[in-house]
C-alpha cells in the first residue's frame, strides 16, 4: 500500500514495494500521536530543506517540523470540504456568515471559493495530535492563479497531496499532478462521490437504484465501476502527457458513508464508503514513511 508516485520517479520505491511501509489499519492510530522525526525531504536540489521549512512557514504559516501535513486539493464542489469534515468524524455545516472556524471544528461547505484561504484542521479529542488536514482553495481564479498555485500554496511542503476530482480534470489539477510527480511528492488521485456514480451506473445497467440491487449485483457493480473511474483517470491524465499513475494511487471514496460508519449510523443497506479508509492508510504510511528515512 502507500505508493503514491510513480515509482520511476521515486528513489525509494523499491523499500516500499519490499513491503517495509505497509501497516495494519489499527498501527495509523499510534502513528500521529509523536512529532515527525525529520522535516519532508526538499523536492529539488534547488530547494534546500530549510527553504522548504521557511516558505511553509511565511506563506501557510505551516510548521512542518512540528506537524505532519496532508493537503486536500481540487477544484469547487469536488466534496473537500465534505471529505476533511468525515475523516473526522463531524457532520458539514453550510457556511453563512455567522460561521466562527475552530481548528477542530467543521470546515463549511458551499464555501464562495474565491475567497477562501487555505484552512487547516485537527481532528477532534486530540486523536491525531501531530497531523494537520488542510483544505485547499479551488485555483484558476484572480487570488489563486493556476501557473503558480503548486509554489503559492507550498504544495511540495506536504506529507501527501490528495487531488480530489469528480468528473474531468481540470488543467491545474494536470498541472498539480504533473509537479507533485516531478518533485517527488506522494498524491493520491481521489475520485469522489462514488455513491453518485455508482447509483446512476445502477440506474443505466439494471433500471434500479443502487439500493434495490442484490448483493452480488451491488458487489460487480462497484468493482466495474471503480475499475471504470481509475481507468478514465489514468487516461485523461496519460492524454494530457503525465506519467500513469500506479493503480494504488488512486481511490474511489463516498465520505459521507465513511462518515456514518465511523459514527456508526450507517446501516445495512446504505452505501458503503468504498476505499475511503484505504485511502487515509495509504497517506498515513507514506507520510511516516518518508520522514522516517531520510
Ligand atoms: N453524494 C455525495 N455528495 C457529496 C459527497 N461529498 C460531497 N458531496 C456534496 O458535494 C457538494 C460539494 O461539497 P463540498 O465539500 O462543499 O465541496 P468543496 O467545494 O470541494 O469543498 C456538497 O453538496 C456535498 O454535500 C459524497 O461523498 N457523496
Ligand atoms: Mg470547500
């Protein structure tokens, strides 16, 4: 698990293939309760690793010797926000103006993107102590231009990039990818709202909603559309003349059911949260993974 770059891009791809980073599910727990040993390795021999550290700090008022950092990028209404708030555990809130921001509290959705800044969350009760989530703003407009957006948002100072896409990808998320590739950052390709396309892949196959399915129905339906998700991501990214991405790079995810399960609402016949737990396992390793060995 956790191989998320290329691995011709990585020099330490062949140790993880060996299988030194992969953790059972209950170790991530252990994981983010001690400081990081290192701070992230510098992405290019022009960057040294006290850049890295000083720009993380001016421009995100990031600490990265302090904190492990995942960033959640992509473009508006990829579900985000959505996916910060259910890997925590708490419900969304709509954002309005009365909305006062707590570090472990619900990042808001519906959120105008032009004005939002990069937002950083803990998770509640202290969980994950030394492990900072942060919700990117869409870019491509006038306060987040997409030519410089990996440098302004210091995307190379991250544990792990998880590019959030529903639909087709957007130049910048192409631009991200290309870059998180180049510098040797691990990025996830996270493929959102799997409830969706897989309820309406129900529709079109069987003329039924995803509930009204059988098991087995169910069970082919979502490794056929999964499959289908990761293999149009590959080629639009394979089009646009990226490297293709491993296949445990990428990840279908339905938070919200995620959400519900870690809650325990979530019932026999709802939808399940597909690879949304894989998913934050395979950041969790590669994150502790690369600062442990350098
Ligand atoms: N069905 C479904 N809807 C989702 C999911 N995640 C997010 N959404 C919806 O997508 C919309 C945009 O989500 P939001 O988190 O605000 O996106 P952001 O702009 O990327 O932060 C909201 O209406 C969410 O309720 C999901 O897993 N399943
Ligand atoms: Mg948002």
């Amino acid at each position: 698990m956790a191989f998320l770059i290329p691995l011709a891009a990585t020099p330490w791809g062949a140790a993880i293939i060996g299988g030194t980073v992969t953790f059972a599910a209950t170790k991530i727990i252990g994981y983010f309760t001690k400081p990081p040993p290192s701070p992230p390795p510098p992405p290019s021999p022009e960057i040294t690793q006290q850049e890295l550290i000083k720009s993380a700090r001016e421009k995100l008022g990031m600490e990265v010797e302090k904190q492990y950092n995942f960033a959640v990028c992509g473009c508006s209404g990829t579900g985000k926000s959505t996916f910060i708030n259910s890997v925590r555990g708490i419900q969304d809130i709509a954002y309005n103006s009365g909305f006062v921001y707590a570090i472990d509290g619900p990042a808001p959705t519906g959120i105008s993107e032009t004005t939002q800044a990069p937002a950083r969350y803990r998770w509640p009760n202290n969980v994950f102590p030394y492990l900072t989530i942060w919700d990117l703003p869409g870019g491509n407009t006038q306060t987040h231009p997409a030519e410089t957006y990996f440098e302004d948002k210091v995307l190379y100072a991250f544990d792990c990039l998880l590019l959030l896409k529903y639909g087709r990808f957007t130049q910048l998320d192409i631009d991200i990818y290309r870059k998180a590739v180049k510098c040797n950052i691990p990025i996830a390709i996270v493929m959102t709202k799997g409830d969706v396309d897989i309820d309406n892949e129900a529709k079109l196959r069987f003329s039924r909603p995803f509930r009204k399915l059988s098991k087995n129905e169910c069970k082919i339906l979502i490794e056929e559309t999964t499959r289908k998700l990761k293999c149009d991501a590959t080629n639009e990214l394979v089009k646009a003349g990226c490297p293709e991405p491993p296949d445990n790079s990428m990840f279908v995810v339905a938070a919200q059911s995620y959400r519900d399960q870690l809650l325990a609402l979530l019932e026999e016949n709802d939808f399940p949260p597909l690879e949304t737990e894989k998913l934050f396992e395979a950041c969790s390793n590669i994150a502790v993974y690369r600062r442990s060995s350098q």
